[in-house]
C-alpha cells in the first residue's frame, strides 16, 4: 500500500513538473539566442561582381533557401506559394500563421535595402551565419544560423550579401517579436 501511494505521488510530481520543464527549456533556448553579446562583426565587403551576385542568388534561392522563410506567402494554395513581388521584403506575422499560443508574433525580417541599407556587409553575415543581428541581439531559433555556421563558409555568406543588394527595396516592415513566455 505504501508502494502504490509513492508511485501514485511520483506520477503526480513528475505530470506537475513536465510542463514546467518546458517551459523552463523553451526560455533557455529563446535566453540563449539572445545571450551572444560578443560576436565579432566579420571584416567583409561584397562586390558587385557578376559571378559572385549570381553564386549568392543561387544560394539564397537554392540552397539556404532564404526566399522561402523572408517573403510573403499565398496559404490558400497549396504548399503556400511566395506571393509574387513580395520576395525577400519579409515574411507576415509566421506565429499567428503557423498556430503558435495567442500572443506570439514573429517574423523573418526584409532582406531588401530598404531594411538592410544601413547594414554593414559584416552585420548580414553575422546576422546569417551566426545568428546575431546589428543591434546585437540574437535571432530567433528558427532561423538555420546553427546549421550554417559550420556548413557555411563566409565567402558565401559574403555572396549572399552581395545578391541582397541587388534586389529591389520592399517596404514592408515585419511584426515585433514578442514571445510571452513566463
């Protein structure tokens, strides 16, 4: 009878504790995005060269695939097609779309000049590679920085940078992030 009594306590404690663990691990990662406060700026500068603008195009399109998560996207068809002219200028309100609690609103930022244009070439490869923008504040988790500061090299991120500033401006300003954990 004992037996039983402390298992049945041991199950309360541990379905009591669960979600606060969670919680708990949802603020460590969302604290230690926004922790790294001494992420050197990388001394680049992207040109204007012709075979360097069409790498970084590749890349952006193909293979980090940054047009997919930093536009606008047309949910009512299927697989939710980039919305034509919105390429780059960022994404809508990705929390309230994708289902996430009320009151979380984030958003992949525009990649255009009209919000970059006060952007060092270093800032967007940090901000890309390593997950830390101008102000240096982190970025959100979602953003593949984790993936690509070991699979990237910077001469491609600085390939990237050098496409970025030949797209068209947008103005289109994306959500603040707010993320109401307690």
């Amino acid at each position: 009878c004992a037996r039983r009594l402390r298992k049945e306590i041991a199950v309360r404690l541990v379905v009591a504790v669960a979600p606060v663990a969670v919680v708990v691990a949802v603020v460590a990662v969302v604290a230690v995005a926004g922790c790294a406060k001494n992420i050197p700026i990388p001394d680049v500068k992207a040109t204007a060269d012709e075979a360097k603008v069409a790498r970084g195009k590749y890349l952006a399109e193909r293979a980090m695939v940054c047009v997919a998560c930093h536009s606008r996207r047309d949910w009512s068809h299927f697989g939710g097609p980039v919305i034509a002219g919105t390429e780059y200028g960022g994404s809508d309100d990705i929390g309230a779309e994708e289902g996430f609690p009320e009151g979380w609103h984030f958003g992949a930022p525009n990649l255009t000049p009209h919000h970059l244009q006060d952007w060092s070439d270093g800032e967007i490869v940090r901000a890309t590679l390593l997950g830390q923008d101008k102000d240096r504040h982190g970025l959100f988790p979602l953003m593949p920085y984790r993936i690509w500061r070991d699979a990237v090299p910077v001469e491609d991120g600085v390939d990237v940078v050098a496409f970025m500033r030949t797209l068209k401006p947008i103005d289109h300003d994306v959500v603040e992030r707010k993320l109401p954990i307690p």
